[in-house]
C-alpha cells in the first residue's frame, strides 16, 4: 500500500477500505502502521467511513500499553454496486456487495451487431430484476459500472470505437443508461475492469498485471491497488503490441499486432481455411463460441486444433513477457470468457515462457494463475469502479441515506 502522507483525501480512503476489507476486524492503530498514515489522518478518515455507513464498532480489543484498541469491521450491506460486461460475443450482469461478494449474477444476451438503443433498455431492465430478486432497495445501490471495449473517453462516457458496432461509437452511452435507471454510470476498460475484479477476489498482492481475453486480447495493471491509466485511461494495449515487426497490418496503423495474429478471431480466421476443421468441430458461429471450440478439441488432442492454440500462447507469452519486463510485476492473472474453459493451457504456457525469459527472473519469480472466475472478473470489476469513482472523487463523497 502506498503511503499518502497527510493527504486524507483521496485515495486515502478508498485504500483504507481496501485494507479493512481485506484485514477483517481491525483497529485504528493497525490500519495506521499497515498504511504508513498518522494517527490522525487514519481516524478522520475512519470517521469518514463510519458516517457513510461503510464500516462499524465492533468492540475493543487489549493492546500493550495504552488503552485497548477499538476495533471496526466492513458493513457489507451497507451499500451494492451494479456490474455489466459486455462485448460482441458475451454480456455479465452482477450485483456485489461492499465486501465484493456476488450476490446475484446472471448472463445478459450479449450485442452481437444490435444497436444501443435495442441493448440498452434491456439492460437497464436486467438491473432492475436483479436488484428485485436480492430485494436490494434503490437508495442502497450506489451505480452501474459497464465494462466494453477501449479506447473510451470515460468522462463523457462513450466509446471512441466503433465496437461492438459501429453505432455504439460515440453514442452517449453513460448518459442513456443513468435516464433509463436513475443510477450513476461509470464506464470502463474491460481489461482495467479485470484487474480491479480480480484485486477483489485476491487482495494479497497489489501489484499485478492481469491479461485478458474475450474476442479480443487486452490487459491491466494494477500499481499499490489502483489501476495504472495512462495520459486518458486507455494504457496497457497488450493487443496492439507487436510481435511481429513484417506482420500483417492491423486495423490500428501497426504491424504484427498480438491480438491480429494470435487472438480468437484470428485462430478462429486460421481455422475457417481449413474445411475437414471446420466441419468437425462445426465452426462458423462467432469468433469466441469458435474460439472455445477449437481449444476444447485442442485439449482433446485434435492436432491441427493444438497446433492452432499452440501459435496463439507462444505469441500471447512473448507479449507477456514484455509486458512483466515493462512494469516489473511479479504476478500475472489471467481472466476473460476466454480463458473461462481452457485457460489453465494457456497460464501453463505462458509460466514457462517467463520462468526462461523475464528479465528479472533472477531477482524475483513471476508468478501466473488464473483468475477464480475469469469470465465473471471484468463485470465484479466493473462493479467496484463505482464505488471507488464515489470514494476518489475529489470533493466529500456524499453520505447515502441509511
Ligand atoms: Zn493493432
């Protein structure tokens, strides 16, 4: 955890809720030394939260000298967050709690070549009959977090890409949902989402790269806790790094790109030209549902399947590699649909490309593992972009009702 000095506004408390999430019962004086903050800061800053409601008392435990020390614990129903994800090829709903528990999920239909305004009421509808079968009350739910394609301009709240379809660039997809819900809506980067999904689940380390995977190849970082965004929250474009400098162009000006020569649409493009292939495993659906059909014969031991899988880790390994050479993590998480099924092939292959290759391997390991729910990670991801937009903003966060 990075120390904020006497900085108690922000991310002073989004951090600190952070570590109590993780910690479970703890004191003021714990949550200090753990952060590096004052004594004062931290009770300010707990006062902060015990007003908001996020956290309570929960009695007093004995200390070495001094009084005892009281002790506070996260409400986890004190608040819910609203997630979505969705792509071309898959949509998540979730509602999280405080603590980042799922506590309903369901899949969405995705957008596959359908306009926002078909989409959007729906879900709009899908987080209202979510929220109903939990029974959570409105004034509880802080907002929706939509994880999609980058590049985005997340302050205005629209995608500057024409995916999934051309008319979703630039539509004003924040300001249609909030009219259609009445919540606040954050938008985000599906694979920056990942990684704050993936924090969630696993809280121990901070610093850690996540590289994700749906119908296309993109990836986060994750630097004391907070997402590392770039000049516009568009950094860590793990697809477009090439790794083929005489490779075909890609549809972003560069050669080689990882996500055009070893990502689901391009192993499922690969396959296509190959007839018996495509017939066998009955190809021709959509890139992802392909995708997973061909690693699924793969681990069966279809040859020309593994052969085709084989092409797609090696390159997403060597990416990787510059990836962990770059930021120095020494943890990589795999999540996204499309590690859901066979993604343990592909953390083995890339574990061994980096126990031979990263620069560091002789000061540090670097360690891959598979998210616990990689299909699910970007949504509770997305979730938790809520409430941390609520706790970062820069004036006082507003107290919600109790
Ligand atoms: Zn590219």
């Amino acid at each position: 955890l990075r120390s904020y000095g006497s900085d108690t506004r922000i991310p002073t408390v989004a951090a600190v809720l952070d570590l109590i999430r993780e910690r479970g019962t703890v004191s003021r004086v714990e949550l200090a030394e753990a952060t590096g903050l004052t004594q004062a800061t931290m009770t300010h800053t707990v006062r902060k939260l015990l007003e908001m409601g996020f956290v309570h008392e929960v009695g007093k435990a004995p200390s070495h000298g001094g009084g005892p020390r009281r002790l506070v614990e996260l409400q986890p129903e004190a608040s819910y967050q609203v997630g979505i994800q969705f792509d071309r090829y898959t949509a998540v709903g979730v509602v999280i709690d405080l603590a980042g528990r799922i506590v309903v999920r369901r899949d969405l239909r995705r957008v596959g070549d359908r306009h926002p305004e078909d989409v959007l009421p729906e879900y709009a509808e899908a987080v209202a009959s979510m929220l109903d079968s939990a029974s959570i009350p409105r004034e509880k739910v802080l907002g929706i977090g939509l994880a999609t394609y980058g590049p985005q301009d997340r302050e205005k709240g629209v995608l500057l890409t024409p995916q999934p379809t051309p008319s979703w660039q630039e539509y004003p997809l924040v300001a249609k949902l909030q009219e259609d819900t009445g919540l606040p809506v954050a938008l985000e980067n599906d694979a920056t989402a990942a990684g704050i999904g993936v924090r969630v689940e696993a809280t121990a380390a901070s610093n850690f790269a996540v590289v994700f995977m749906s119908g296309g190849i993109g990836a986060g970082v994750i630097i004391d806790g907070f997402p590392y965004r770039g000049a516009t929250s568009n950094g860590v474009e793990l697809g477009h790094i090439s790794v083929d400098a005489l490779g075909p162009r890609c549809a972003c000006g560069n050669r080689g790109c990882l996500d055009r020569i070893a990502g689901p649409a391009s192993v499922t493009e690969q396959a296509m030209g190959n007839r018996s292939l495509v017939s066998r495993l009955g190809l021709g659906k959509d890139d992802l549902t392909d995708f997973l059909a061909i690693g699924r014969a793969a681990r069966s031991g279809d040859a020309e399947s593994e052969s085709l899988i084989a092409g797609s880790k090696q390159r997403l390994a060597i990416a990787t590699v510059s990836l962990v050479n770059l930021f120095d993590v020494s943890r990589v998480v795999l999540a996204g649909a499309a590690f859901a099924e066979f993604g343990d092939v592909y953390r083995d292959a890339l574990q061994e490309v980096l126990d031979e290759s990263v620069f560091m391997r002789h000061v540090h390991s670097v360690q891959v593992q598979l998210a616990e729910r990689p299909a699910d990670a970007p949504a509770v991801g997305a979730a938790m972009v809520v409430l941390r937009n609520l706790l970062e903003a820069p004036s006082e966060p507003p107290i919600p009702a109790p």
